[in-house]
C-alpha cells in the first residue's frame, strides 16, 4: 500500500469514526467519553503532577455531576450500573495515586 492509498484510508477510518459516533444517541456517547476518560487516566496515572491531577478530578466531577444529571432520566439500568463502575474505577485510581491521603475513603470514613 503506498503513501496516497494510506492517507486516503486514514481520512475513510476518521469519516467512519465521525459518521458512528454522530449516529450514537447522547447516553450512549456519555458512557464512551467517561470510559475513554478513565482510560486515559488510568494509562498516565503516574505521570500526573497536583495541579494536572486537580485537572483530573474536575473533569471526573463534571463526568459524575454534569453529564449525570443531564442524561440520569434515560439512562437503563445496566447504563447506571455501568457509571456505578466508572465510579468505583475512578476511586480505586485515586487510591493507588495518593494511598496514604485516600486511605480514610478505603476504609469508609
């Protein structure tokens, strides 16, 4: 495959991408962007310094907040448990962060 044939189906996989994420309903593009949230923290969870990891806990706010709120009323009930389990993920990355300043949330307090 040449160069041309490349970029020409790089430019056909992102008009793909576009064309299904546009085709997806709200709930379901929440869901996705929380989860590839969590996996881009996750992935550089120890490269955060304080202030980037402030950054992350305000878009996780936003995530559990904001855009909960937004689409709660026609999320399914597996959806919710979905977002119950993006929560619980994102705990247990604060955790493993910072364990001795999070270790009052492990044990419930």
């Amino acid at each position: 495959m040449g160069l041309k044939e490349l970029r020409n189906w790089s430019w056909l996989s992102v008009a793909c991408i576009c064309l299904l994420t546009a085709c997806q309903d709200p709930e379901e593009k929440y869901l996705e962007q929380f989860g590839i949230f969590l996996n881009d923290t996750e992935l550089h969870l120890e490269e955060y310094s304080d202030s980037e990891w402030a950054e992350v806990e305000y878009a996780y706010q936003f995530f559990v907040n904001e855009e909960y709120d937004k689409h709660e009323s026609m999320l399914s009930e597996s959806e919710k448990k979905q977002v119950q389990l993006y929560k619980e993920r994102f705990k247990k990355m604060e955790v493993n962060r910072n364990p001795v300043d999070n270790l009052l949330k492990v044990i419930g307090l």
